[in-house]
C-alpha cells in the first residue's frame, strides 16, 4: 500500500510541474534579447500586457501566436530606442486600452472600473426592496370552520372522482 500512495504522490508532482512549466516557458529562447537590461525592460512590458487572445493574461505568460508576435514587437520597439511608456502608446494606440491589463480610469473605461460595483449595488437594493415589500404584506387569515369545512368536502369528493388515463 505504501507503493502506491508513493507513486500517487509522484503523479500528482508531475502533473503540477508540467501545468507550472507551460506558463514558465511562454516567452521562447529565440524571442529574448542579448541586452540583460533591454530583456528584463522588455519582460516588465510584457507582464502589463493583456493577450488579446487569452483575455487574462499577459502576454508574457501566453503562448498564443498573438502574444508571441506583440511580445517580437516590444523588444523590436525596444531596440529601435522607444521608451517604456512609448511601447506602451504604441499598442494602446493600435489595440485600445483593452490592451492593458490594469487599464487607466477614464471617462472611456469608467464602465470597467466601477460596473462591476455598480451591479453588485444595484443587486442588494434590489434584495432590500424585495425583503421589505414582503415584510409588508399581509399574512393570509386563517379558514373559518365553515372554510375549513368546505375545504375538506372538496377534497374528498375530488379522491372519490375517477382518474382518466394521461390526466393527473
């Protein structure tokens, strides 16, 4: 039994470490640059960087074809002598600021920012509403004798009645 437990174990290790690589190994030998420092400015853009395929994640961390040609653009730009923020225009301007993981607030993205919130609000006042309209409604008298009565001839006369085929 001990074996097994062992082998279990190992599985499962593997199994993590082959998820874990995948992300690890996203930007490709041939993609990084000779220059240290152009390679970790390069890196630090790419981490802000939304892949526009995956939608949540970075571009440094995507191994979709998109991702790999904007990650070839940034140290293109880099090496051409742009600026951090002069890469970051660069594609904000040619994708939007979708582009961006962290977009910036602006009249433009106020709904991405502040919809999330403004929905949750909306959907406790929503429930408040719904608790104190019922809170408010009157409960249901209780039947009279008679009622209660009638109720019960009703309901015996309905188990007398025969049930046709199909019908409940």
């Amino acid at each position: 039994m001990r074996r097994r437990e062992i082998l279990s174990f190992a599985f499962l290790v593997a199994l993590l470490l082959s998820f874990a690589g995948g992300v690890a190994q996203a930007v490709e030998p041939g993609e990084m640059l000779a220059d240290p420092a152009l390679e970790a400015r390069a890196r630090a853009i790419s981490r802000d960087i939304r892949c526009l395929v995956c939608q949540n994640q970075s571009i440094d961390d995507s191994q979709a074809e998109l991702a790999h040609d904007l990650r070839a653009l940034i140290r293109e730009r880099l090496q051409e002598g742009d600026s951090d923020s002069q890469v970051r225009e660069f594609l904000v301007a040619r994708y939007g600021d979708f582009v961006l993981l962290e977009p910036p607030v602006k009249p433009k993205t106020y709904l991405l920012w502040f919809g999330p919130a403004a929905i949750f609000v909306a959907a406790l006042l929503a429930i408040a509403i719904y608790y104190r309209r019922r809170r408010h409604e009157p409960t249901p008298a209780a039947l009279s004798a008679a009622e209660a009565a009638q109720l019960q001839t009703l309901l015996a006369t309905d188990e007398e009645a025969p049930r046709h085929e199909g019908s409940p």
